[in-house]
C-alpha cells in the first residue's frame, strides 16, 4: 500500500531520475554536515521517522544515515529554497556525518598554488573501528 500523499513533499521538484540533492546542517552550530540525494520514499521515511534517509546512487538504494555506524542524523527541520528543487535538513548529529571519520563530509580545503586539499579537521571517529573493515 502506498503511503498517504504529503502535500509540502509534492510540491518538490525532483530532477528526471526522481532525485533531489538534500543538505544535512548542524542545528545548534549551522556547520554543513554534508550534501546526498533522496527520492521522494527517503523524503518520506526522513519525515515519518525523524531520521535522514537518503538514495545513494552507488549502492541504488535507499540509505538511513547511521545505520552501520549508529551515528544517526535527528531531523530538528526540513526548509527548501525558493525554486524548491533543494532541500535542506537541519539535524542533531550523532557523534559524525563523514564516512571516513570526521564530523562534517567538508573538512578538505582548497589552497591556491597548493599540491593537494588541505585537511583542516581533526577526526571525530575511527572509521576503521566502526565499519569493522580488517
């Protein structure tokens, strides 16, 4: 059974692969956490549960943030912009967003003249403990 229509959600505008780039923001300090794309059943599962969801386009599927580290995004607001083809999720973050340790996936800086980004934070997590790769 499909789920009940959300008015606000259908008023998005999703791109021609059903998907919208959604950006995850720390409530209390405004830092940006990191940037995914959702289809309209992420949507869905973030709204209903208080939790993100996102697609992840690699794996073609949809994706709870958190569900193999338990570092878990807790919806405090959902905002689009004017054009309503963005969304923006403002959470509580659970220890980390990035996937390689550290508390936003944008801790790599661009230094003109420079060989490679600058990493400019320090790792919240140890990636290699938490996805229990060997």
């Amino acid at each position: 059974m499909d789920a009940p229509s959300d008015a606000q959600l259908d008023q998005l505008k999703f791109d021609r692969n059903g998907l919208i780039p959604i950006i995850v923001q720390d409530v209390s300090n405004g830092e940006v956490l990191m940037m995914a794309y959702a289809n309209r059943e992420a949507l869905d599962k973030t709204v209903e549960t208080g939790k993100v969801h996102t697609y992840s386009r690699s794996r073609g599927r949809l994706a709870m943030k958190g569900e193999s580290s338990g570092h878990f995004q807790l919806v405090k607001a959902v905002l689009t912009d004017c054009d309503r083809d963005v969304v923006l999720v403002k959470v509580e973050q659970i220890v980390a967003a990035c996937h390689e340790g550290y508390r936003s996936c944008f801790f790599r800086e661009y230094q003109r003249g420079g060989e490679g980004w600058r990493v400019i934070a320090e790792k919240a997590f140890d990636p290699e403990r938490v996805y229990h790769k060997s």
